[in-house]
C-alpha cells in the first residue's frame, strides 16, 4: 500500500512539474529562428550531431536550455549551444520548448 501512495505522490509531483514548463508554443513558433538552422522547424536535426527536438517533454527541453544559458551545460554542443541560448528569457525558453515538443 506504501508502494501505491509513493507512486501516486511521484506521478503527481511529475504532472506539477510538467505544468511549471507549460509555455506557449504559439508563441515558441515565433522564436525559434535561431534554432532552426541546426534543429528545424520541425524539431528534427539536419544533421547527425544536431539532436532531435520534436517531441521531446518540454520540462526536459526547458532544463536544458537554461542550462545551456547559464553555462551549467559541457560537452557536447555546449560551445555551440551556450551562444545560442544566452539572449534568452526564461519566458522564451518556455515557449520554444512547449513548440519543440509539441511537433510531431
């Protein structure tokens, strides 16, 4: 019964979370022209080091840009991406995350 109620608890705290990253992806459609030339419109990599963005939670999306902005973030495409975020809002990002991953 403990087992049931720690999950039930965890579900919940992660439907929260999901909707605390809750942008407009109307809006994200709108901001996304820097990221198009390396992730699409559609959120798909134009190339195999460029990540697909489609589809992906947008809580993941979100953590991740302001990562990359906040240079928490190595690795990778860290040299590319850190530029490319840093102008960014915390409103922007929201947004172009809830876009991202509402592609298909």
């Amino acid at each position: 019964m403990k087992l049931i109620l720690a999950a039930t608890m965890l579900g919940g705290a992660l439907l929260a979370m999901d909707a605390q990253a809750a942008g407009d992806a109307e809006a994200g459609a709108d901001k996304i022209g820097t990221c198009v030339a390396c992730h699409g419109t559609d959120g798909k990599g134009l190339a195999p080091i460029y990540p697909n963005l489609n589809g992906q939670s947008a809580t993941y999306l979100e953590g991740a840009l302001k990562a990359y902005r906040d240079s928490q973030r190595q690795g990778g495409n860290a040299m590319l991406m850190t530029p490319m975020a840093q102008g960014l809002s915390d409103e922007d990002i929201a947004d172009i995350a809830a876009y991202y991953s509402s592609q298909e």
